[in-house]
C-alpha cells in the first residue's frame, strides 16, 4: 500500500494521488477565489495540516514497578484524569496504564470518580 514516489530534487518528492471530479472542483474553486496557488499549494497545505494534527506517541519500554510509580505519581499530582491522558503524558502503554490503575484501586490508593 506504498505511494508511487519519484525524486525531483534534493528538496522534495514528487507523489501522485488520484482525486474525484468533485474534489478537484471544490480545489479550483478555492484556487478561483485567491486562497491557493494552484493545486499543488492546496495539496501541501493539506498535507501539512493533516500531518500536524497527528501526533505519534512512542511509548518507553520501562518496567511495571517503575510504571506504577510514574502512573500513582502522576494521578496525586493531576487529581482527576482519564487513562489516555495518563498514557499519552507519562508515554506508557494504555493498556499498562489501565492495568496498573486497576491494582492501585485495588490497594486502596485510588478510586474511580463515575
């Protein structure tokens, strides 16, 4: 499921796409109307924007015990916050995370908020 990609230059890449007949309408009217170049500032606009919003989480490969202080520690500090906040901040696995609320429930050194 690779792109066909071809090098134009040291400084980019050029990558085809196919596009419907209404996509490439609503593009040129946008062109039209000033907001874009041409084509292809619209498209790497659009692929900045959308390469932006993404954000790649890698997770730390850290043991349990060491996982359950960050985690304990990051609830006392936070107060309230759900799993994936926890997960995402802290850059653990989210099933680890969950985990390990689950045996801090347990303990009696967290409770769940509903």
């Amino acid at each position: 499921m690779g792109a066909d990609v071809a090098l134009v230059s040291s400084v980019g890449k050029v990558v085809g796409a196919k596009l419907t007949r209404n996509e490439i309408d609503q593009i040129n009217k946008l062109i039209e109307a000033g907001l874009y170049l041409n084509p292809s500032d619209f498209i790497r606009e659009a692929v900045r924007e959308k390469l932006a919003s993404i954000k790649v989480i890698e997770y730390r490969d850290v043991d349990y015990e060491t996982a359950k202080k960050e985690v304990a520690g990051y609830f006392e500090m936070k107060g309230e916050a759900y799993a994936s906040d926890a997960s995402t901040d802290l850059q653990l696995d989210y099933e680890l995370v969950c985990k390990i609320m689950d045996d801090l429930e347990m303990e009696g050194n967290m409770e769940t908020i509903e």
